[in-house]
C-alpha cells in the first residue's frame, strides 16, 4: 500500500468575532479530508458545540453517537438529527479566559454518492478549579446526502466564533 499524503487545501484564522466559516469549492482530488479545529465561542456557557452542514443541507440527513467523558463520568447518546448536525465541542465565554477547544473531524471517501461515516474527536480545556469538568468526545457521525462533499460550514450553537479561532481543512491521497 503506498503511504498517503496530506495536503493544505485551505486555511483560515479569525481576526474577529465570525458567525461561520465555510470552506467552499472542495476538490474531488482527494480520498479523505481532515479539518482540524482550534476555536472558542462568545456564548455564555462553559463549553458550546457547533454545527456541520455539508453542501449546505440543512435536512435531516445526519445523525450521531457521542462517547463523552470527564474525569468522573462517562456518557453515551445517539440522535438522528432533524437540521445540522452537531460536531465538536468548543470552551466559550464562561470557560477559562483564552482557552480555545480542539478538535478533529476525519472525512473518509467524501466524494462517495452515497452515505458518508465521520468521526470528529474533541476537547475542550480549562485550567481553573472546574478543570476536572474538562471533557473529551468521541463522535461517531452519518451524512446522508446523495452527492459528494464540496463544501463544509461550521457555525456555534450559540454566539460566534471569536478571534483566533483556526480552521484548517486538509486532503488526503493514497499516492
């Protein structure tokens, strides 16, 4: 098997407070895509989630199953969703001040036509006296739209996106 390569497709970093980020006119070029996350919401909450919309498909063509856990608990929920599927976490405005959640969402054979499993792995952090409240998620997801991914939006669940948040979309070819 030769080794796959990974490359830039695109980037973008926040030089003020956004309420989404699309990575549009994806290239079919590529076998997977990854996008890496590092971003914070301005929501008064501790930790928010956001949204994925391939395409722009706001239907009830996705679902997921979240495995997420702290240092005291560990919790499982699947849900079909009836618009945007919800993606990863992210610290917001009441977590830690310049903390800012990861995450990673892998993409594979996104230009298939039919059903498309991601999984997005995620965590959000905090370094005050809630630090043990810190949580990791692991997320099973399916896209079901009939076409090939072209294009991703990510939008908070509340609020904006604030600056310095980055996103970085990659593509991944077994050459």
């Amino acid at each position: 098997m030769a080794n796959p390569t990974m490359t830039l497709i695109s980037s973008q970093t926040l030089g003020g407070t956004t309420a989404s980020v699309t990575f549009s006119s994806i290239p079919s070029t590529y076998n997977d895509l990854k996008l890496v996350v590092s971003a914070r919401g301005s929501s008064l909450n501790q930790v928010i989630s956001f949204q994925i919309a391939f395409n722009g498909d706001a239907t009830t063509n996705y679902s997921y199953t979240r495995l997420l856990g702290n240092s005291s608990t560990a919790a499982s929920t699947r849900v079909s969703t009836t618009a945007l599927d919800y993606g990863a976490q992210m610290d917001a405005a009441n977590a830690t001040a310049s903390t800012f959640g990861s995450c990673e969402i892998y993409i594979p054979n996104y230009t298939s036509t039919g059903s498309k499993p991601f999984i997005d792995i995620d965590v959000s952090e905090q370094n005050d006296a809630t630090a043990g409240n810190s949580a990791i998620a692991s997320v099973a997801h399916l896209y079901r739209g009939a076409s090939g991914i072209s294009s991703i939006t990510l939008t908070p669940s509340s609020g904006n996106f604030v600056q310095y948040s980055s996103f970085y979309l990659y593509g991944i070819k077994n050459s």
